[in-house]
C-alpha cells in the first residue's frame, strides 16, 4: 500500500510540474523594472499627445534616440485629417532596433490628464496588431499613462492583463516601481 501512495503522489508531483512548466512556457507578459530602451525587442511604445509633440518623460526620450521615428509622426499626423487621444500611429524600419514604433497617443493635450477609455482603445489595437504582424516576437510597454498622465498604474496594469494574457507575442511590461 506504501509503494502505491508514493507513486500516486510522484505522479501528482509529476502533474503538477507539467502544469507550472506549461504555465510559464506559454504565459506572454514578462515584468520587468529599468529601462526600456535596455529591452532587445521587435518594438516598443512610445507614449505621446495628440500633436506629436514629445516635450517631456519618455516621449521626449524616444524622441532624442530615434529622430527619424519623431520625423515621420510629426509627417503622418499634419496629414491626417484627424489624430486624437487613444489612435496609434507606427513607424518601421528594418535597420532599426526596435523595428516597429508604436506612438500611442496617451492623452490629447500634454497639459490633459490621460483616461482609461484611451488606454484600452491603445490596447485594444496594439492586440490586433500583435495577432496579425508574424514579425513582432517581443514588445515593450511603459506603464502608459501612469507617468504624466496620472493614471493609478494598479488599474493599468490590469488592463494590461487583460489584453496581452491571451497572446503567443512576448510582453515585456516595465514595472512601475
């Protein structure tokens, strides 16, 4: 009856590890802390305005290391006929690491406070965007309107969550620490 009981309870443990395995093998958000231009990934979000303009925060660093992505927003929204708070506009370039840029607009003043209607709106297409670009393996996040924008992150980050648990993409989500 021992040798039974033990080997009952080596399957279970058996079981059980499959399931952590399984678990942490296929569950896509990464947490992480520091700085997010430390990431090797295939993209990244840039939190910004409505007008493009990347005066302070993280906006004004993506700003500062990528010129040509800040070149072509500024382009694409003058030629828009209307870019609000909650659109995406990406940039791309091959020889650039991140190669996709997404420029989420967080807010639609740089005075404005963000809302969370925005943040699932940006959510809502970068999971779209995810599911169809095979290219993208791995994305970088800021906890989007948390900084600036004055969002509590606790409420962010569940909408993070939310979205990005499903996918196969790998999601490093910097931390708000």
């Amino acid at each position: 009856m021992k040798w039974k009981i033990g080997n009952l309870l080596l399957f279970y443990t058996y079981l059980q590890l499959i399931q952590i395995y399984l678990h942490y093998k296929i569950m896509s958000i990464i947490w992480t802390t520091g700085n997010i231009f430390d990431l090797d990934v295939d993209a990244m979000v840039n939190p910004i305005n409505a007008y493009g303009i990347s005066g302070k925060g993280l906006a004004k660093e993506f700003a500062l290391r990528y010129p040509d992505n800040q070149a072509q927003l500024r382009e694409r929204i003058s030629l828009l006929p209307h870019f609000s708070a909650g659109d995406v506009i990406y940039t791309y370039d091959s020889n650039r690491n991140p190669n996709y840029i997404y420029n989420v607009a967080t807010k639609q003043h740089w005075r404005n406070p963000s809302k969370y209607q925005y943040v699932e709106n940006i959510l809502y297409y970068l999971t779209g965007e995810l599911y169809s670009k095979a290219d993208i393996n791995t994305i970088a996040i800021p906890p989007i309107g948390c900084g600036l924008g004055e969002l509590n992150y606790a409420n962010v980050k569940h909408l993070f969550i939310q979205c990005f648990e499903p996918l196969s993409t790998v999601v490093y989500c910097i931390d708000k620490s």
